[in-house]
C-alpha cells in the first residue's frame, strides 16, 4: 500500500514512508546514499531547532520542528533494522522501560508510590545503570559529540559524584579569577588558547554549582545582543548613517539606551 494513502496521525504512516524512501531501486537515491555517519549531523541541528522554537513561542514552529526532530528517530532506527541490530518498536520499547524503572514513585507499587524520590534518586539511578554496563571510567559514556559548553558540565557533574568537586560556587569563582590571571600572562598563541579552554571550562562548572543550563544562559546573552545590536543598527539608519560610519562611542550611547529601554 502506498504510505501516502494512510493516516497521516499515525507513527505507523511515518514508518512506512521511510521504508519506502529507504526501498532499493524505488526509494530516494538520496535518502538511500545516507548513514548513520551522514544523518547524524542533521540529528544534532533538529535538535537546536526545536530550542529555537521554544525560544521564539511559536507553537506551530515547535510542532514543525518537533517532527522534523522525530523523523531523525525514524530514519536511524530504520538503517538499524536494516542491519537487523533494532527495530522502531525497540526504540519505544527500551525509553518506556527505562523511564518505569526510573520513575518507581509514579509507576511502582504501593509502597514506592507513597514516597517521593529522594534527591538526588535520578543520578543514582543512571549510576547504577552505568556500574552494570561494566564501563572502566565515570566519563566513559559522556557523548564526544555534545556541543563542548553542554559536555563540560556533564563531566564535571560525573566527577563530582566521585567527590572531585569544589564544594560551592565561592570556590569555582576565585578559580575563575585565576584562570583568567592566567590566561592574561599566557605568551603565545597556543598557550592562550588552552588557557581560555580552561577559563571556559570553569565558567560552565560555575553554572553548574549555580544550577544554571549554561546553554539556555548562553542562548538568553545572544538573543540580547543582537535585539540591542539591532536597535544600533536601526537607529543610525534613521539618522541616515550606519555602524561602519559611526564611532564606538555612539554605537556604546545607543546601546546604553536599548539597555535602559529593556
């Protein structure tokens, strides 16, 4: 049967349409051409889309991008099943277990259900869960391919369940002084280089004693850059100029004015 001819509500409809743009000799040579390798890229952009969605409040952009976000599910578990290492339906099958067995207060019996976890229980959880993978380090499953910002914090957050931690944002704070101490006294290139690694890297365990996603932060300074850039940009235009003709003390007048206006 023609995908197209199905519910177009039903994940069983996407599955199908992927099988057929996957199909040797009537499928998409393109869709055919790809790998994980190749698709995996695209995983990682819808992703950062549907957080611009969610940024922005448009409902119907997050529903657009949710789906595109969904089709990137599809598309590697249908070049798993082609391996014959899994199937869409293992995909569903291991998320819903994990998260029963992750959440007992809400999916257990009557005695786990009468209490609330205890802080703390969703890292013990995915601990015991790593200790029975056998995996010779704590960092060993912190993904290479995160954004560098987002995996920073999740190292550190590993090794302080070993106890490697400062114990409070005090502490991470003079080490941010140091750092860039640090990175002003480097000589070179490359020493300033790995020195500002350092300074960023400490900056991303700070938010993390401060309980702050330092990519949403990130996210928040850079939307607030650019609308006040912007009314720069704007303002001069009105006065019949523009940022390349003006000096910086008259772009810093208007940004001090989008400043007071937020």
């Amino acid at each position: 049967m023609n995908p197209a001819d199905l519910d177009r509500r039903s994940i069983t409809t996407l599955n199908a349409i992927m099988r057929a743009l996957r199909t040797p000799g009537s499928g998409c040579p393109w869709d055919l051409a790809q790998t994980f390798e190749t698709i995996a890229p695209y995983t990682i952009e819808e992703a950062y889309e549907v957080a611009d969605a969610i940024a922005t409040g448009s409902r119907a952009e997050l529903r657009d991008e949710l789906g595109d976000l969904l089709l990137q599910v599809v598309y590697h578990a249908r070049m798993a099943e082609e391996e014959g290492a899994f199937g869409f339906d293992d995909v569903v099958q291991a998320i819903s277990e994990k998260m029963i067995r992750r959440h007992p207060h809400v999916f257990g019996d009557a005695a786990a259900r009468a209490h609330p976890p205890a802080k703390g229980f969703w890292e013990a959880a995915k601990a015991s869960e790593r200790a029975e993978t056998a995996t010779a380090s704590l960092l060993d499953d912190v993904p290479l391919a995160l954004p560098a910002l987002i995996r920073a914090v999740k190292l550190q957050a590993r090794a302080a369940q070993a106890g490697f931690d400062w114990p409070g944002p005090a502490e991470v704070i003079d080490k941010i002084a140091e750092e860039a101490r640090e990175l002003a006294a480097a000589a070179d290139k490359d020493a300033k280089s790995e020195e500002l690694g350092d300074l960023l890297f400490t900056i991303a365990n700070l938010a993390r004693h401060l309980d702050i996603e330092p990519e949403s932060a990130l996210r928040s300074a850079n939307a607030k850059f650019e609308r006040r850039f912007r009314h720069i940009e704007r303002e001069l235009d009105r006065r019949g100029t523009s940022p390349e003709a003006s000096t910086l003390a008259e772009m810093d007048a208007l940004w001090d004015k989008a400043k007071a206006t937020e």
